[in-house]
C-alpha cells in the first residue's frame, strides 16, 4: 500500500475493505445504466426513486476468444499494450506478483530492471524487438492495417506469459520461464497466438487509438497510478481508468458488482500524492472490445452506489476509517 495514504487498522486488509464496499454499496443501477439519449425512466428503489436512462447494447469486435486461457492472454495483452502506449517511462510495474515480474524481465531500461537470476537470451531478444514496435505503439493514429496484428503479435509474448501463471517465480527462475509455452525460442513465441487473438487485440487496439486521447494530446499520463485500495490501469490527464477486456452484448453483464466495487474502492483512495500535479476529476472503465469509455465525474460516483446523497469527502473518511458512510 502507499505510504502516501493509509488506513486506520479496521481497513487495513483488502478483504475487509472489500467486504466494506459490498456491504454498503449496492445499488449499480445508476451505474450500469448507460444513457442512450432515450426519455429518462424513474424506477423506485429502496432509498426513493432513482431516474436513469434504458441500458445500452454494445456491439463490438466481430471476434470473440472463447477459451478462458485465450480470453485471459488477450486481456492481458491489452492491458500491456495499452500501459507501453501510454506510459512516460520505458519500464512499468503493477500490483500483481506475477504480471511484475513478466514486465521486469521484458523491462527496456537495462541496468535499473535487471533480469533476475542471470540472463536469458529470449528475453533479450524479445526486448530488442519490442523496442523496435514502440515508436509505431505510441503514434498517435495507427493507420497502416499491418501494424495493429505486429504489435498485437508482441503483446501477446507478454499477454501468454501473464494468463498461463502469474506466480512470480514462473519468472523469476530461467529454467521454468517458457516451460508452461513448452518453447523458449522467441519466433516460436511469436507466432503461437491463435489468428482469432491477434485479430481481437489488434482490433482493440485500433478502437483505443480512436476512443482514448492521443498519447501527444494528454498532459498528465501515468500507468498503474496507484491508490490506497489498488492500483488502476491508466490516468489520462484527470480521468482514472480501469481497463475491461470482458465481452458480451449488454453493457449490464460488463459492469458486474465486483467491477464496479473495484473502481469505487480506488475512487475512496485516492492518494494525496497522485493529485500533486492535478486533481483526479474523473473516473471509469475503458471497454477494450467496444472502444467505449464509459465515465462519471468522480464526485457522482459514491452516491450513485450508495444510492442515496453523499458527498466524495464524506464517503472516503468513513472509508478510511471503516465506519458506514453518512453526511
């Protein structure tokens, strides 16, 4: 956790937050319901009448990655792409034990990332190769059809390696590294991703290019900014996004509790450190597959799943805290 913001002791483990948000935050209606421009609609609920507008269908890629492994390496894949894309360093780092170390050894920067446990020559290479693709990955617009699957084929190295075991010592020692791809010979690397994954990534990296700001038009970019209850994807200028690589017709089935509770979580923790150089004015999801960015200001966002008035500086003291939130 950062020492820039920390939790009173009742708050200080994650399940504890987590089972603090579920059991005070249950109303998503306001939030899975996505305008549409249709008349708003008033439903009654628990705490008085909530008006909200028709749910949205969202109609994305034509490709679909069925397979649970296949799904979890795109994901990742584009979460990786998107993190190179956007970030001001070479080098980036998350929470995750695993997916860290797959970065640390696909690191750019050399002697401040060295690969743990000695060398390995896939990686090297690999690093070679990926530093080759980022001057394309970082142009504003990616016009040349070609490019999008390339990058895609790269992304895919790290994306594979993050699914199939995110334990870090998977990375950490040489010899086991690749084992689970059975080959540590990187053309072979390339090359395994099935043509229906690198279609979807390269797709959803297409939609990025033209859904998300411009990496020349954003001031303020930081990658896996970090809060006290987390760390999300990307803030882009003062918007804090969590990345969903999830599919399906219906914006509803998208947005889940549990998603929505993880954003809410990194909306009560912010970190008086990551609004030094400005404030975070707001936040959402980036629906990878359908190119939506799907955003509320950020002081909205604890009374539309509280259900009831309650202001941004109010809900995150009870949070800090782990007292129910109330004015």
């Amino acid at each position: 956790m950062n020492d820039a913001f920390t939790f009173d002791r009742p708050m200080r483990f994650w399940q504890a937050r987590t089972g603090y948000l579920k059991e005070h935050y249950k109303n998503f209606d306001g939030v899975r319901l996505r305008p549409t421009g249709e008349p708003p609609q008033t439903v009654p609920t628990a705490s008085g009448p909530l008006v909200f507008k028709t749910s949205a269908m969202v109609r994305g890629l034509d490709c679909h990655v069925d397979d649970a492994v296949g799904n979890a390496a795109v994901g990742n894949a584009i979460d990786e792409l998107l993190t190179l894309r956007y970030s001001r360093k070479l080098t980036t780092d998350t929470a995750e034990g695993g997916r860290s170390r797959v970065r640390q050894v696909a690191s750019l920067s050399g002697p401040s990332f060295p690969l743990p446990e000695g060398e390995d020559s896939t990686w090297t290479h690999f690093r070679r190769t990926l530093k080759g693709w980022l001057k394309e990955l970082r142009r504003d617009t990616i016009d040349d059809t070609s490019t999008p699957i390339g990058l895609a084929r790269v992304g895919m190295v790290l994306g594979l390696h993050a699914a199939v075991d995110r334990k870090p010592e998977l990375c950490v020692m040489p010899e086991r590294r690749h084992s689970r791809l059975v080959t540590a010979d990187l053309e072979e690397l390339l090359q395994m991703a099935d043509p229906p994954e690198l279609k979807a990534v390269g797709g959803m990296l297409s939609l990025a290019t033209r859904s998300l700001p411009a990496p020349s038009q954003v001031t303020r970019s930081i990658t896996q900014p970090r809060c006290g209850h987390g760390s999300a994807d990307l803030l882009l200028d003062g918007t804090l996004i969590e990345v969903k690589s999830g599919r399906d017709t219906s914006a509803n089935s998208v947005l889940t509790a549990e998603v929505i509770h993880q954003l809410l979580g990194y909306v009560l923790s912010v970190t008086p450190r990551l609004e030094e150089s400005g404030p975070v004015t707001r936040a959402g999801w980036y629906l990878a597959r359908y190119g939506v960015l799907w955003d509320f200001p950020i002081e909205e966002i604890p009374s539309l799943v509280c259900g009831r008035p309650l202001s941004l500086e109010a809900a995150r003291e009870a949070f800090t805290h782990g007292v129910p939130p109330a004015e």
